[in-house]
C-alpha cells in the first residue's frame, strides 16, 4: 500500500513493500491520478521546507541497563515525565495526523516498555510504520516472532564481530547481539544493524560485512560517533581520523558489492560522501542531504521534548506543540537556514545545499557553535590547513558571509 503526501514541489510517496520513500514532482503526482493541491499555487518547486517530517526519532524510554559508555542518550535512568501508555499515544497521533510517515522506535531499551507492542499496533492503526532498534539484551524468541507482525524493520545495535564490537559495548555483549540477530532472522523479521563507527572499529568493517552476509541481514546503517550524551567524553580519542573519513565512500562501496549487502550512512557522514565528487543530480534523485533537523527528522524524548535531532539539545518544544510551531520556531528556523549563513570553506562549496555544512552536533560540540562547518569534512580540514594535525581548529567558525 503507498502511502502520499503533498508539498510545494510535487509530493512524497512511501511504501513499504517494497520499501521506499521518494520526493517526486508534481507531474508524478498527477500521474499517480491526484488532483492538483493548493501548495503548488506558490510557484517554486524546489524542495526547501517540507510541510512535516517524514521521520521522527521517538525515545520510547530513557531506561537501559546496558550502560554503553558511547550512549548518545546518556539512557540509564528513566526521563523524569516519561510519558505513560495515554500520552505516547497522543503523541503517536499527533505524528500521524502531522504527516510523518515513520516513527523509529528506541531509547534506551525499548523492549524496558512493557506496551511497546501495543504502542507499536496502535502506531499501525494510524498508518506511521513503526521501526525499532534493539540491543539484543531483551530479546526472546517470542518477542522476536511478535515484531515480525509490527515492525517494519528491526535493527540490532552491533558494532563490529566480537571484540570489534565489545570494546564499544563492554564484554560478552557480542554473543547477547549475535543471538538477538539469530532470533529476529528466524523469525522472519526485516532485520538490519546499526553500527556507530568510530576510529577504533573502522578496520572491522569486512568481518561486518561478511557476517551481515553470512546472517542474511539487509542492510548496514552506518550511524557517525558524535559527541552526545556519555560519548562525548570520549569523542577525542574515537573520531574518525581525516584518512578514514577519506576513505570512508570507496571502503563502503567496495564491500557492499562484494558481499550484496546494502550499506546506508546517516547524514552526518553525507561530507565524507561529497568528498569524493558525486553528481549532484544523483544525490537530488535519491534525496541524500546532509543535516536534515528540524526538517526531514526530528528526535523526540520519551517525556515528549523535541529536539532538531536525537544528537542535538532539547529545543524548549513539546511534540503537541509541533504543528503549530513547525514554521515558525526559532530554533527550528536557525537549523533550516544554517546554508543561508553558511561561513567560507562552505559558502563557496557546491555542496553546500545538499551536505548543509555537515553535522551541527559535531560542530557545536567541537567548536563551539552550530553556525561552524562541520570540522571533521575532509574539504574543511583541508582549508585549515590541519591534514596531519589534532584537527581541532574550526574555520569559518566565527565568521559571517
């Protein structure tokens, strides 16, 4: 069943079997056989800011008792107003009836919930596809066979075989993931990893790969170590070098073709991808952008707080305040703009309307400030002059176009 809705320059449509989402003209919405909508009487058919987002990062809990030194959520203890059954609920309609076509599901542990299923239906009920993303630790097999009936995909947190894996995670926590892997795939349930890539675990990735293969997994998203939560005592000594980042596309290409398994990038790491000069058409067709807050995603807490990101701070917002203050919200605004006032190396790239200065957790973190390029872009290190270097300079950082 496809699932559409309007937007100034023709529309979204979604579908999940087979899965996609595409941003299509309004030619292709005419010949989807729908009427013409309002929002075209504007003229301009560029994409700018969507009408909602198609993805909102929804923390079911903050509780886990996984305690990973690199938890971007600093999850442990659960948020002081966690929302209760009810009021998920109306959050989950708020998401619907906004627009969102996907919630991910996580935390903390999501499966602490003990309605996450029921959470999940409902999500079905209003037409969001709920996805997930376990650690393995709560898993059983008949957990397993229920989210096959719910979930559109499921991740399994993993990143790397083994001791790749553990010096992340703590030990003997690869075993619990491989068997979370073993009982979602058993169970038919989409299944897929999501792995947080640092310097440390970038050599592993070809045991990954050929596991991923080896289990039958379909995909590898690939999720930057940002500085967030418990992970950014630790960013310093786990950031990619500029090598890997360099390195980062061809390595993924490389081995995605080798052993047919699909690799996917957050958009934090779209600079590593323009980088290496890819066609700008190809990137518009398939909507690759680099930061997407406060407009194609957003990161919501599970007592309701949004954020532009999951990776970002709290932006004064409630998810029942979102369709109201969706195009209007300062901060919101600041996030969407951030090319209009984008500093030099950025303003003379021809990437800047599709990378948009890369990750604004990384610089704010870094250097101090979300209006900095993102310092970790092989081209931004390059203008500083930092190839070899700490790379900890920030240039543009202070400057206005």
């Amino acid at each position: 069943m496809m699932k559409w809705r309007y937007e100034k320059f023709g529309g979204i449509v979604a579908s999940e079997d087979p899965p996609f989402l595409a941003m299509v003209d309004r030619q292709f919405m005419r010949e989807l056989g729908l009427a013409a909508s309002p929002l075209w009487e504007a003229g301009r058919e560029e994409i700018g800011v969507l009408s909602a987002p198609t993805e909102v990062h929804l923390a079911a809990t903050n509780v886990c008792g996984a305690h990973c030194p690199h938890c971007y959520m600093d999850a442990g203890a659960p948020d002081a107003g966690q929302m209760d059954t009810p009021t998920f609920k109306r959050a989950l309609r708020v998401l619907a009836e906004f627009g969102v076509f996907h919630v991910a599901l996580g935390g903390g542990e999501a499966l602490e919930r003990e309605d996450l299923f029921e959470l999940a239906g409902y999500a079905r009920e209003l037409g969001l596809v709920p996805n997930l993303t376990v650690s393995g630790r709560l898993l059983t097999h008949d957990r397993a066979a229920h989210m096959a009936r719910l979930f559109g995909q499921v991740n399994v947190s993993l990143d790397g075989v083994g001791v790749a894996h553990e010096q992340f995670r703590g030990e003997r926590t690869f075993a619990t993931a491989d068997a979370a892997v073993e009982m979602l795939v058993k169970s038919g349930v989409s299944t897929g990893i999501n792995c947080v890539l640092g310097a440390r675990n970038f050599d592993g990735l070809p045991d990954l790969f050929a596991y991923a293969k080896n289990k039958q997994l379909n995909e590898i998203e690939f999720l930057r170590f940002k500085p967030a939560g418990r992970a950014r005592s630790l960013y310093e000594r786990e950031r990619m070098s500029y090598e890997q980042n360099v390195q980062l596309l061809p390595v993924l290409q490389q081995l995605s073709q080798e052993h047919g398994v699909q690799a996917k990038i957050d958009c934090s790491f779209v600079p590593m991808l323009c980088e290496h000069n890819p066609p700008r058409a190809l990137l518009e067709a398939t909507a690759t952008y680099g930061c997407e807050a406060g407009n194609v995603l957003l990161g919501i807490r599970s007592d309701g707080t949004v954020g532009g990101c999951s990776f970002l701070g709290r932006l004064g917002l409630s998810v029942f305040d979102l369709p109201g203050a969706w195009t209007t919200h300062e901060a919101l605004r600041d996030l969407r703009d951030w090319h209009k006032r984008a500093p030099e190396p950025c303003a003379s790239c021809e990437y800047l309307d599709v990378c948009k200065g890369g990750c604004r957790a990384v610089a704010e973190y870094v250097c101090g400030s979300i209006d900095a390029p993102d310092p970790d872009c092989p081209r931004v290190v390059r203008a500083g002059g930092q190839v070899g270097s700490d790379q900890n300079d920030c240039p543009g950082a202070g400057e206005k176009p």
